[in-house]
C-alpha cells in the first residue's frame, strides 16, 4: 500500500494486476493508489507509462499554480539556441 507525503505526492511503489477486456488491455490499481473522476490522462515517458487524473475543477487547479506564485519563473533569462537557418537580425 503507498502513502502519500505531505504534498500529495505517491512515496512509494507497489504492484498492479494487468488484464484484457476484450480488444483492450487494462489495469487494476491498488485501492493505495486510486485516483478521482473517471478518465486519466495517460502518457508515455522514458521507459513507462504515466496516469495523470484529468482536472475538472479549473478553479482548483488555477488555485494550485498560485502555490508557485513566489516561485521565480526563468530568472536567469532565457537560453535557447537559434532555431538553424536563421540569421541574427542586423543592429543599426
């Protein structure tokens, strides 16, 4: 079973039973790590397979990108190479 730290966030692991529904495959996850609502939204990254909930209540979530409200966004700028085939603008 996982436990969830203060931030909400999953602390640890544990192991779901994988299964096919007719031309689906499917998995049962433990009652630990149930999310809300009905439908996830379902990623692939690096060697896995993220499930994220959907989010319903939009004034919830513009209530949690506030936490960061403080945080400072790109504070050293921006550093991104020139997209090729461009050519810097000439300065007068």
């Amino acid at each position: 079973m996982s436990k969830s730290d203060e931030e909400g966030v999953m602390s640890s692991t544990g192991i779901a039973k994988i299964f096919v529904h007719g031309r689906r495959q499917a998995v049962r996850l433990p009652v630990g790590f149930r999310l809300p609502g009905d439908r996830v939204r379902v990623r692939r990254v690096k060697t896995g397979i993220l499930l994220e909930p959907m989010v319903t209540d939009i004034d919830g979530w513009f209530a949690e990108l506030d936490r960061f409200a403080d945080v400072p966004f790109m504070e050293d700028g921006r550093h991104q190479p020139r997209m090729p085939g461009t050519k810097r603008a000439a300065t007068a």
